[in-house]
C-alpha cells in the first residue's frame, strides 16, 4: 500500500507569527536580557470574531516545536527540524521577508505535528479565551476546530508562538498572550478530488480502478473508488475551514509513485478546493533475464530431463536417444560385420580343403 499523507493548511493560511510570536523579527537580535530556562510559562488564546462575538466551547491545541535557550534564541525541537526547510531560526532577521520565513516552517511543520503528535495540551474556551498553563518554554503551534452555528461556519487560522515572548520594551513575558485570526463562512465548499496518471507507453500498467481514503481532520470521512466511468474524479461538499488528507490504496510493487496537488479559490461567490493525486510510473531498473541466462539457470540441460541426457556415439548426434527417427533403428545402428557364430565351421571347412588338395597333388 502505498501510503498518500499530506496534511492541508486551513482555509486562509496567514502566518501572524512576525506580529504575534515575537514582535520583533527576531528574538535573538533584540532581546535585552536572556531567557530564565528553569521557569515554566502558560498561554491565553482569545478566540473571537469582529469586536465582540466570543466563542465558547472552541477545542483548541498546542505542539512544542521548538525549545529556548538561554542566550534569548530558539533552535527546533528533533524531528521537526528535519521537516523544516528553514534550519536555523536566529537569521531570520529581515523584517521584510521574516512573515514570510514564519509562514514556511509553519506549513513545513504543522502536518508532521498534527499527524504524527499528540498535543502538548488540549483545552476548551470558556469566555472566548483558552488558557495553556505550566509549559516548557519555547515555540508552539496553535490549532483550532471550526466553530459552528446553524448558519455561519468559523474557522481559525493556525499559528506560531514563543513562550516566553518579547514585550515592547524587549522583556520577556512568560506568561504570553495571543489572539486567533477568524474566517467567517456562510456558504458550503465545493471540493472535487482528480486522479491523474504519468505513465506514457505504460498504460497496460494502470490499474483498472484506485480506492482512496478522504479523510477529514484526521478521521475517515469516505473511501471512494475512482475509475474511467467516473473520469477518475469525485465531488462533494462541505462546510469551509476543514483538514483534508487522502490515502491511496496501491499495490507497493506497482511501480507507481503518487504526490499530491491542491488548488483553493475563495471568492464572494466561490468557494472550492480541488485536489490532484498524480500516479507516475517508474519502469523497472534491471531488465528481465535473457534467453542465455535462462538456459545457463537451468545448468545448460532442456527442461524436462533432469540434466540427464543419453547421446548416440554415431552421426555427431545432439539428440536424445528418444529422439533419433525410426529408419535409424531407434534405440540402436545396425551393427555389420560382427556375427562370430559362423566362424568356426568356416575354420574346419577351410583346413578339410586344404589337405584334401595336399592328397591329391600326391597321388598325381
């Protein structure tokens, strides 16, 4: 089975790390004093739509990502900094591109922390606000299930932020605070998903149908089966703001390899994500035996024999015995010149001639 896991980032994924994780863009470049790593800090998120809808009841989640050091720096925790593109956090010091770098390692991480972690910590809102206590320093991603009403959905874009964080006055806090940007949404989406092959001159390859998993924030929705009578496509809606992630089931030693594309539009009037899974063919590397090498795995003998072959010592034959045609006696030649039983009488009769001749000469 070849396993298809790509974890898809939020409605509207827009990264307020540069404003909300450190205000600066970067801690180690501005920070006046260094951190006290034997504290532990907490977390307030306010969840909150317009100027004073408060939402109560949010699921809302944190992963460590990252650990604080001493020298007011932050470096990425094991295995989410082989996931992310950008290694070292202190040169991200350019105010200008510094969003833009959060943004990275933020859709770089979040799918190996959501699918492979279980959260730090897990709370509900109560008065708008979640509240995260007794944590390890360092960076945290912060995650939120849509909220929904009979009409509208809510959804809540994912984020970046340190524990402790810098105040204007670049004192660390370590009590930090945070607010979670909201997306309004009083339309269903439109999702399609698209199976696509790569396989020129291969096509007897392909198999004739692919089952695929959809899996909605981390929990089966359907499996659909995509094949030329669907024009290997499948539709359906849903409310905005979910997590989509898609398994392909597949022979491992189909040769096929599969990635995966997305598309989102968001409009006044649209709303549509569509996802593309391209299988491309591989062919194999080592070419199948020849005609020689078959015979030299069969000990150089035709099948069939054992290895144990009987050949004529007349006619420079190759043939088994078995095989030799009929006129030829089959099983054996005909052997001329070698019948002893006559010989004897031959003998005798010869010596009587000779001295019946020697008789004869005498009496003349």
């Amino acid at each position: 089975m070849i396993k298809v896991r790509k974890l898809l980032s939020r409605t509207v994924v827009t990264l307020m790390t540069a404003v909300m994780i450190f205000g600066h863009a970067s801690v180690a470049a501005q920070a006046r004093e260094s951190i006290d790593t034997s504290k532990n800090g907490s977390l307030s998120v306010t969840y909150k739509f317009g100027e004073d809808k408060l939402f109560d009841g949010v699921n809302s989640r944190i992963y460590k990502i990252a650990s604080a050091t001493e020298g007011g720096s932050f470096t990425l925790d094991p295995g989410y900094i082989d996931r992310s593109s950008i290694k070292d956090l202190d040169g991200i010091t350019d105010e200008a591109s510094a969003q833009k770098e959060w943004k990275q390692i933020l859709d770089d991480v979040m799918p190996y922390a959501v699918s492979e972690h279980k959260p730090d910590q897990e709370v509900v809102s109560i008065g708008g606000q979640a509240k995260f206590n007794n944590l390890p320093l360092g960076i945290y991603l912060v995650c939120a299930d849509n909220f929904y009403e009979t009409e509208n959905t809510y959804a809540f874009t994912p984020f970046l932020i340190s524990v402790p964080q810098l105040d204007e006055n670049d004192s660390w806090v370590y009590d930090a605070k945070a607010g979670s940007k909201c997306e309004k949404f009083d339309r269903m989406v439109d999702l399609e998903l698209h199976k696509r092959w790569n396989d020129d001159g291969y096509t007897d390859k392909r198999p004739s149908s692919i089952d695929v998993k959809i899996i909605k924030n981390n929990e089966l929705y359907q499996t659909v089966t995509l094949n030329d009578s669907n024009n290997w496509t499948y539709a359906w809606k849903e409310k905005p703001g979910n997590t989509w992630t898609f398994e392909e089931v597949l022979a491992s030693d189909s040769g096929y390899s599969a990635s995966i594309s997305e598309s989102k539009t968001y409009k006044e009037d649209v709303a549509s994500e569509i996802y593309t899974i391209t299988n491309t063919y591989t062919p194999p590397t080592t070419p199948p035996p020849s005609d020689d090498e078959h015979h030299e795995d069969n000990g150089g003998h035709d099948d069939g024999d054992g290895g144990n072959q009987e050949f004529p010592d007349v006619l420079g034959a190759v043939r088994k015995l078995s095989e030799l045609p009929a006129v030829l006696g089959a099983r054996r030649l005909p052997q001329t010149g070698q019948l002893w039983w006559p010989l004897p009488i031959l003998i005798i009769a010869g010596v009587a001639l000779i001295v019946k001749g020697i008789r004869r000469n005498r009496n003349i």
